[in-house]
C-alpha cells in the first residue's frame, strides 16, 4: 500500500509542476501529493488508516478532462443536487433547519461547479469533492 501511495504522490508532484496547468489545478496536486504524504507516514507509523482516507489519497486527478468525462462529471454533480433537493424538501420548515440550510448551500455549490466545467474554466478537484458531498439527513 505505501509503494502505491508513494507513486501516486510521485505522479501528484510531477503534474503539480507542469506550466500549462492552472494554479488551482496545481495546488490540487500538491493538496493530494500531501495527503498521500500523510497516508505514508501514518502508515509506516503503524497507525490505523481508514480505507476511505487511503482512496482518497490514491486518488490522482486526471490532468484534462475530454468532453465525455466533463459531461459524466456534470451528470454526477446533477445527481448529487437532486439528492440534495430531496433532502431539502423533506425538511424545510421542518425539524432541523441546519440540515435544510446545508443542502440549499451545496445546491449552490454544485450550480457554481457545473457553470464552470460547463464554461471550460478551471475549477480545483477540492471545489468539486465539495460540491459532491450530501448532507446526511440521518446523521442529525
């Protein structure tokens, strides 16, 4: 596992210092060279590491995404929205307005996200994963 997290951190800075790349994206590769970083030494430091920090430290953003792979990505944070949507109107005026105002920000966040791969901008894999995320009703 730690020859694995060791490359993806070589391929994250490798990618991190190519010029035709905008800073977010290149801060994104350093934020993820970092997190496998900290993945090894846990690791090595025989720490428990949970799978889901692993997979994401493993994780190495492509560094252009074709039309097909914009389009999937787009599908997926619409998705996400929906969920959100859904979550929204089951609690508004409801019980538990944190939750009610959580999915109403991250359908913002994803509207912001999908304007900008809609728009070829960049946009940093962080703001996505971001954008991803859904409120857990059953986590209040």
């Amino acid at each position: 596992m730690i020859e694995q997290l060791q490359e993806a951190r070589r391929t994250d800075l490798s990618d991190a210092m190519d010029p035709g790349l905008d800073p977010a994206a290149q801060g994104d590769y350093m934020t993820r060279a970092d997190k496998a970083q900290t993945a090894i030494d846990d690791l090595s430091g025989h720490t428990n590491v949970p799978d889901s920090e692993i997979s994401e430290a493993l994780f190495v953003p492509p560094e252009h995404l074709s039309p097909a792979e914009r389009a999937l990505l787009i599908k997926h944070l619409e998705n996400a929205k929906t969920l959100d949507d859904q979550i929204y109107r089951n609690h508004l005026g409801g019980w538990d307005p944190i939750l009610t105002e959580d999915c109403n920000v991250q359908g913002k966040r994803v509207d912001r996200v999908v304007k900008k791969l809609e728009a070829e901008r960049p946009v940093s894999w962080s703001e996505i994963q971001q954008a991803m995320w859904v409120p857990d009703e059953n986590a209040w």
